[in-house]
C-alpha cells in the first residue's frame, strides 16, 4: 500500500461504515466514540494491529495538518476541535433521529482525522485554494499530479477523482466535497477564473440545495 493508494482511495482497507447499506446518522461505530481521538485509536475498529515502525515525519497528523497545510495558507480559523470541547464561535451539527433534532456528538469520532472532521470556515477554504495553487502548500509538480484525474469513472459527464481532490467534467475546476453526520460541504474552485465558491452546512445535506444553486447561477454543470 503507498500514500498514492490513500489519496485515490484505492488502498482496499475496510470501512467502518459500509456507504453502500449504512446511513451517515445511524450509529455504525462499533466502540465508543469518545475513544476515537487519534488515528491510531481507529485500529481496533479496522481490527488492526499497532504499528511496528515510527512516523516518517516524526509528528501526529493534526499536528502536520497544522503545520503544513493551516499555517503556510494563513488558515487561523481552522483546526481539529474536539466535538465535546466547543469554543462558542464553533458551529453543533445536527440529525434527526425520529422526528427530533439532536446534536452529532454520538454519531461521530470526537475528534476528527485522515477521513474529515476538520473544523473551518469559507474564508479559510479561500485562504486554502489560494495557497495551494501559489504552491505554498506542496510544489507545482505535485499538484499537478494530485489534480489528474484517475480513470474511475468511464460515464461522460461525470466528475472524476484525482488524489484528494474532485475533477468536475468539463474546464479547469477543482473540488472538495464530503459529508457526515450533521455536516455537509462542498467547495469549488476554478483557477483560470480565480473563483471560489463554498457551502459549509451542520446538516447531512444542508450544503447540497445552496450549492447547486450557485452551479446554476454560474452555469456550471452540477458536479
């Protein structure tokens, strides 16, 4: 298995929620999600094994999120909060469970890792594009290979995948899209055109009616 094999999703390690078959706000977690605050709390889940080797960067990944990515794009409003530690100015998702409005705190990790969780806002998901296509964040030789897309889907007109990044069919565009329990979001940027357009919701699918109406304000085909 390589970094590659992890950024295209490709590696074949398991799932502890089957998308397929599962819903984001059911309770699919098989230990308690208190306990879920570092990556290496998510191998009993994937019935793993502790490492035999250090980090090659020596460091956490909230720490290296934090260092290499956050601080050079001048991300001051993004990080990884724990769910039950809030500061005020941080937003609760929410799902509903038999009719009843309830907070995410149960259907997710505590705090979130390599699959989300990070915390943010639109202007930092600017302040984000920015940096990267000015390669403050990685070089311009691995960002072009990060945004080729892999031939995951041979439908015309659907959007490919790259390594970490969605290709929408047709232009330059780039995307970033995912939800959860209580959390949705999607964000596009288009580099020749120097745009950007964000929705961040603290719903499961709050973000999709507001961002399929800004691709129809900027004809965009809905990615």
């Amino acid at each position: 298995m390589t970094v590659e094999h992890l950024l295209a999703h490709r590696s074949g390690i398991g799932d502890y929620l089957d998308e397929e078959t599962d819903s984001a706000e059911d309770y699919p977690m098989p230990v308690s999600v208190h306990r879920l605050a570092t990556t290496e709390d998510f191998l009993p889940v994937l019935d793993g094994y502790p490492t035999k080797f250090p980090r090659v960067a020596g460091a956490g990944y909230h720490e290296l999120v934090e260092e290499l990515v956050c601080r050079p794009a001048g991300m001051s409003d993004s990080a990884f909060l724990r769910s039950d530690d809030l500061p005020g100015r941080a937003a609760v998702g929410y799902v509903e469970i038999d009719g009843h409005w309830r907070t995410n705190v149960f259907h997710l990790p505590v705090r979130g890792t390599g699959d989300g969780g990070l915390y943010t806002t639109v202007a930092d998901q600017h302040r984000f594009w920015a940096a990267l296509f000015a390669h403050k964040i990685i070089t311009a030789p691995t960002l072009d290979r990060m945004l080729q897309p892999s031939p995951t889907s041979d439908q015309e007109g659907e959007p490919r995948y790259g390594l970490g990044f969605w290709r929408p069919a047709g232009g330059d565009r780039v995307m970033l899209v995912g939800m959860d329990a209580g959390v949705s979001y999607r964000s596009v940027h288009d580099p020749a055109a120097g745009a950007t357009y964000t929705v961040i919701a603290n719903t499961s699918n709050g973000a999709w009616p507001t961002s399929r109406c800004l691709d129809a304000i900027l004809n965009e085909p809905d990615g």
